[in-house]
C-alpha cells in the first residue's frame, strides 16, 4: 500500500513520517541484507567425497605447455623474442594446427598488445604470408589498459564484441605496460592477479601474461606472487645460437623441463608509403632441435627403463657398425629386456598375455619420449 506523505503530516505530524520512513530503510536494509546472506550461501557449495569424479575432459590447449585453463606467465630478457613466439604459439591455437609434433585444441584468441603495436600489424602479415592463410579467430587489442582499475571494462569490452565467441586464451603482453603501481609492491602485484584471476574466471579460459626479467636474469621481475599464482611458467632465452629457446619451467600437475627452439628469420612484409621496405620476423623450428629436454618416464615405463638400464650395464655390448644404431652405444635384444621385465615388473599371477600387453605400452612409450632407440632386435637408451 502507497502511503501520501501529504496526509500523515496532517493526521501524525512530522514525527509520525520520520517513524515510518526509518521503518522503510531498516526493512530495505535488512531485506538486503538477507538477499546477499542467500546469495553467499547459495554460492558456497560442497562435493562429498564419493561424488567427486575425475575429470577427463582436455587438460592442455597445446599438449604439455599450455593448459587449458589457468594463469601462464612467459618470462624473459627484452629482445628474446617471447612475443613473437607467444604469437606465433597462440595463432597455432586459433588455426587448430598441430605445435611442433603437439596436440591442440583449438579455440578463439584475444591478443592485447600494450608495446610494440605499430610492428604487430607487421608480425600478422608475415605469419599470414609464412602459412599462406588469411583468416583466423584472433582478435588483437591496442588499446592501452590498466590493470586491476580497466579490468571490469576489459571484460565487458569482450562480453559485448564476442558474444557469441568463448575466447580460450587471452594474453596480456606485457605486464611491465599494462599494471597499475609497482612490479615490486605485493599489493600491485596481488591486484593486478587477481584481475587476471577475473578474466580467467569470466571466460573459463588460460590468461598468458608476457613478462621481463630482473636485474639478474634469473626469474621474472618483480613481486614473486606472479609466480606463486601462475599454473605454468616458461622461460624465454637466446642460447649461444641465438635461436629462442621456451623452456617450461613448472607445470601444475603436468611434466616440467621440456623444451622448444625456434629461429627468427627476418622477412619483408610490404613496403611503406616512402617506399622503404617493411620487414618482420617468422618463427621457425630450429634445425635438429624439436625438445631439448627429455620427458620423464612414469609408471612401468619407468620400471622397465630402470631394467634396461640395469642390463645394460651387466650385460650390454657394443655391435657391430650399423648406420641405424649409434656408434659406441651399448645395447642388449629385445628378447632379454622384455624376459627381464617380465620377471622383475610383474606378479605370477598375471597372464602371459597382460604382461606381454604390458610391456609393449611401457616400450611404445620410452621410444615416444625419446628415451631408447631400437633396430631390430637391438635396444638401447637415447
């Protein structure tokens, strides 16, 4: 019911009015007040243990380096060229192409580039000429933003040009240019992730930041809560060849220590109104170099390695030259390794069948990630 305000001046007076407008804003307060109790018990939830299920959904945008969600920061000194292979490494995502022997998933790429954006235009036109394509879902922002403050109008700026796109990565390059405060400040730092946890959040997708090196070179600048948030970190260097070399540094419940190299070649684009040429880089695989580092071996993979191992070194010998198995190495047949692990990786009570199973998948393996080779009846570690 409206109540005239007119008429409770005439019938209760002025204290008659105070007393029913402070009713008004008590009731509104604690009728907002409980509005926001429901919401926050409505978002706080809880999984009992037997209904916990394992996710088997695709973990990694690109097989091992890139996860499919979470923070990433790629690391590195100025002029090593971390941009022009995180591009290269998310146009690769955007195409749905296979990355240097890797697995992908694609999905949509939004780019925001805070340096460097007159040469990015530059950058897209050699990759477009490199791969002979002319279209991709890839999105590049140049507008100039400051995080945690743009953060909200960042993902609104998203919601309402892709709404009908689920961007799956978005790269802040670089952080350096794009946070508010200092590097060194806990508070700007902290800040400036969680914006980066909104974003993530928001579009349920990875978030790459681009970062520099300190003063000494052997970790991101600045406040280390960048990387005790971030679900992978990799490192970007020159090595003595000056190729670019991406090492993954730490991944969250995924392999650490590989490895991928890559040359930039330098490549004329165009040429500008003066008629001076334009020139940018392409990013290439460098020459015999795929991963410098070998994977791990788990499992009975694991297990039937330490048994190669342990047969070589009692009874291994070096064959005679053959142009298929490096000269000087070690090996033992086939035929011994597998008896070997039949004996020391498995129970009597298992098949011959599940064991001869068993070691097939744990050999298939050790030869995926390059830790043997074989020829013939010939095995030795790589």
């Amino acid at each position: 019911m409206t109540l005239d305000a007119n008429a409770i001046l005439l019938n209760g007076g002025p204290d008659e009015l105070r007393r029913l407008t402070d009713n008004g804003k008590r009731f509104k307060r604690d009728e907002t007040k409980e509005q926001t109790d429901a919401e926050q018990k409505k978002r706080i939830t809880f999984t009992a243990f037997s209904k916990i299920l394992l996710s088997t959904g695709s973990r990694y945008l690109v097989k091992g380096i890139i996860p499919s969600i979470g923070l990433v920061v790629a690391w590195g000194p100025p002029k090593c060229g971390k941009s022009f292979w995180v591009f290269d490494l998310t146009a690769h995502v955007a195409a749905g192409w296979e990355y240097r022997g890797r697995r992908v998933k694609q999905c949509s790429v939004v780019y925001f580039a805070f340096e460097g954006q007159e040469g990015f235009s530059a950058r897209v036109e050699a990759f477009r000429k490199q791969h002979d394509v002319t279209d991709l879902p890839f999105y590049l922002s140049g507008n100039r933003v400051v995080l945690p403050h743009d953060g909200p109008a960042v993902i609104k700026a998203m919601e309402d040009e892709f709404p009908h796109v689920h961007p799956g990565i978005v790269v802040l390059d670089t952080l350096n240019r794009s946070i508010a405060g200092s590097e060194n400040a806990p508070e700007d730092m902290t800040a400036y992730v969680r914006t980066a946890d909104m974003i993530r959040d928001r579009f349920k997708c990875v978030v790459i930041v681009i970062h520099h090196c300190g003063v000494d070179g052997d970790r991101p600048r600045g406040h280390t809560s960048l990387t005790a948030a971030a679900d992978a970190q990799i490192a970007v260097s020159r090595d003595a060849a000056r190729n670019v070399v991406a090492r993954v540094e730490f991944m969250k419940d995924g392999p650490e220590g590989d490895q991928i190299i890559s040359t930039l070649d330098a490549v004329t684009v165009g040429e500008d109104d003066e008629g001076d040429e334009i020139t940018s880089c392409i990013v290439t695989p460098a020459d015999g170099a795929h991963s410098g580092t070998k994977a791990k071996a788990t499992g009975q993979a694991a297990t039937a390695l330490r048994i190669l191992q342990d047969a070589l070194a009692f009874g291994g010998e070096v064959p005679a030259a053959n142009p298929n198995i490096p000269a000087g190495t070690r090996t033992i047949s086939e035929q011994r390794w597998r008896a070997d692990c039949y004996a020391g990786m498995f129970s009597d009570d298992l098949t011959q069948t599940s064991k001869q199973k068993a070691f097939v998948r744990a050999a298939k393996r050790l030869q995926e990630i390059h830790l043997i080779g074989k020829h013939g009846d010939h095995v030795w570690l790589a």
